[in-house]
C-alpha cells in the first residue's frame, strides 16, 4: 500500500487554500467526488476479526484508493467535545477502512470495514445503521476468533453471509464441520474466496446479495 | 481494520466545530451526500468549515469521505455540515431516497452492478 504524502507535502499542494491548511490538508488529487448520476448509496459491512483480510478485499473492489476514519471507542453518545486531545491510555482508537464502488449508472456501493470484536459493540450500531448486510470473514486457521464477530452480526440482526478467506497453510474443513463450528442457519450463505482477488472478493458479495433478495421473497424461491 | 497510518492532526476536533458538541440538525448519516452551493466562500468563514466546503468545490460526497479526507471524526463533520446547510452554503440530501429503501428492484441492480465489475 502506497504511503501517505506527508504533511510538508500537502502544505505546499498547488490551490490549496491557506484556510483549509490549519484543519486539514487535502490535495485535490485526492479528493474523488461522487458520479453526478449517483442516486442510491449503499453500504455493506465487511467484517471478521484482526488481520483477516477485510482491508484487503475492500480494496480488491473498491474504486477509490481506500480511506479510512478514526473512530474513538469511548465515544458512546458521539459526544464531540469527547472526541479530540484526549491522550489517556483508555482511549482507544480505531480505523474503519472503507472503499467505493459504482454499480451502474444510479447505485454506488460502499464496503465499511468494520472491527467485529465484542468491544467495538458501541460503535457497531452506528455504523451498520442502513447497511444492506454483513459479509464476515473468516481464517479457518483461528475459527474461534470469529465467534465475537457472528454473535454481534446476529444480534443486531444484519443479514449475513460468511465467506473463509483462505490462507494457503489453512487447514481443510468439510463445509458441514465449518457450519456445525460456526452455528450457522442452513440458509446461510458459506463461500469461499481469496481476498486479493477481484473476481472472487465480487463473487462473496454477490452470495450476500443474492442472500439478501431471497429472502425479500422466499416465495418465489 | 488497521493501525493509525497518520500523526493524530494538530487542531483537535473539538475546536474545529468551535466547540459545538451537537450538530444544528439530526438528519446527517454517515452516507449522506453533501453538495456545494457554489460561489465563492464568504469571507470570515472558520478555517474547518471553509476546508469542507473547499472539498465539496465542484462536486459531491458523503459525510464519511469528508471526515476522511479531513481527518477529523464523523461527529464532527457532521457538526460542520449541519453549520454549512443552515448558512445555505451546502445541501444534504440522505444517501437513498426514502421511496427506494431497500427494495428487490434495489438488490437486483446492486446484484447486477456486482457482476459487471468481473474481469
């Protein structure tokens, strides 16, 4: 991943105005404004827990460089004057990495990496608000790491489709051990895919989504 | 999900709202679409709003991609949006219209939008 240009750079960014310096430096390269034709935004969360793959899939899809947002843990009523300068220790802060995708000429998708560990259950509610649905990864290397994951997704009742990232020492599992470990509803989706890659990042998300419009109306399943 | 990529920013979020802790309007989501009016900047503008507003010069995005681009907390975007849409300087409009909420006719061009995007 490419790094960021450093701030000296971004000072000195040709038709940056002095005023927008002191807050926040944005080189107009990087700003990628919206399609004019966008009419519906929509979001999935893309979840699982530390280093499974989600920044990467996100931007296997995306077609923005992938941005993220610090979001402050303590920040239970998203309370402003809480959210800067505080350095304790307690504070915890988290990067919800997220990409952008056209679909067509009206629909842009967003994919919202979102931290799925029980800890990060305050913010979780604010982020999957709207959210089509979940896809979860998991690395069947540390199948149990994802329990916190599937125990929030359920919860706040997000439809969900699970997709094994699949790591090359990754022991092999029959899909009924993986669906018995992982409690999962027989109609749940379970997909596999390679994170890196387009084609099969695009193919968990379609399991999602055609999981989600069958169940707007199983009767003509 | 990874770790901090930048040095936390000079100016503290709490003052670049001015320290307004709550936006003027409850309307804003994450994925709400933020356009500028157009026309210059008026003069006296706080530099955290005129940075917004500099983004929003010519084109549209969401709340979320302003706050990353600005690096400062959803909060507070959402803090200096709702000031920018009261000044008349940007519109806001929700990130799907209400009619469309998710619909099958929405899934199935989302579904459709996904496998064109196949190589």
């Amino acid at each position: 991943m490419a790094s960021a240009p450093s701030s000296s750079d971004r000072m000195h960014s040709p038709g940056v105005p002095p005023s927008a310096t002191t807050s926040a430096p944005v080189a107009p390269e990087e700003v990628n404004h919206l399609p004019d034709s966008a009419r519906e935004l929509v979001k999935i969360l893309v979840t699982g827990p530390f280093g499974v793959g989600k920044t990467t899939l996100i931007d296997s899809v995306s077609e923005i460089r992938p941005l993220h947002t610090e979001e402050h843990l303590t920040e239970v009523s998203a309370r402003v004057d809480d959210l800067a300068g505080v350095r304790d220790k307690s504070t915890t802060t988290v990067a919800i990495d997220f990409g952008r995708v056209s679909l067509g000429d009206s629909v842009v998708l967003y994919l919202f990496g979102t931290p799925g560990q029980e800890r990060f259950r305050p913010l979780w509610d604010d982020i999957a608000y709207g959210a089509l649905g979940a896809l979860v990864l998991v690395d069947t290397r540390r199948i149990d790491a994802s329990f916190d994951v599937l125990g929030l997704v359920e919860e706040s009742g997000l439809p969900y489709a699970v997709a094994l990232n699949t790591f090359p020492d990754a022991k092999q599992y029959t899909e009924e051990q993986l669906r018995r470990s992982l409690d999962l509803e027989p109609d749940t989706p379970l997909v596999t895919c390679d994170a890196r890659d387009t084609n099969s990042s695009v193919d968990s998300l379609l399991s999602l989504v055609q999981h989600l419009i069958d169940r707007m109306a199983p009767e003509a399943q | 999900m990874t770790g901090r990529r930048s040095g936390r920013p000079l100016v503290p979020a709490y003052l670049s709202t001015g320290g307004v802790a709550r936006p003027s309007r409850n309307s804003l989501e994450r994925l709400s679409v933020l356009t500028g009016a157009g026309g210059p900047p008026p003069a006296g503008l706080p530099s955290a709003q005129a940075a917004l507003l500099g983004l929003l010069d010519g084109g549209s995005l969401t709340v979320m991609e302003s706050a990353a681009l600005l690096r400062l907390p959803v909060s507070a975007v959402r803090v200096l949006a709702a000031a920018l849409i009261d000044q008349g300087l940007v519109s806001a409009r929700p990130p799907v219209p209400p009619a469309a909420l998710p619909d099958r006719d929405l899934l199935k061009r989302v579904a459709d939008g996904l496998r064109a995007l196949k190589l």
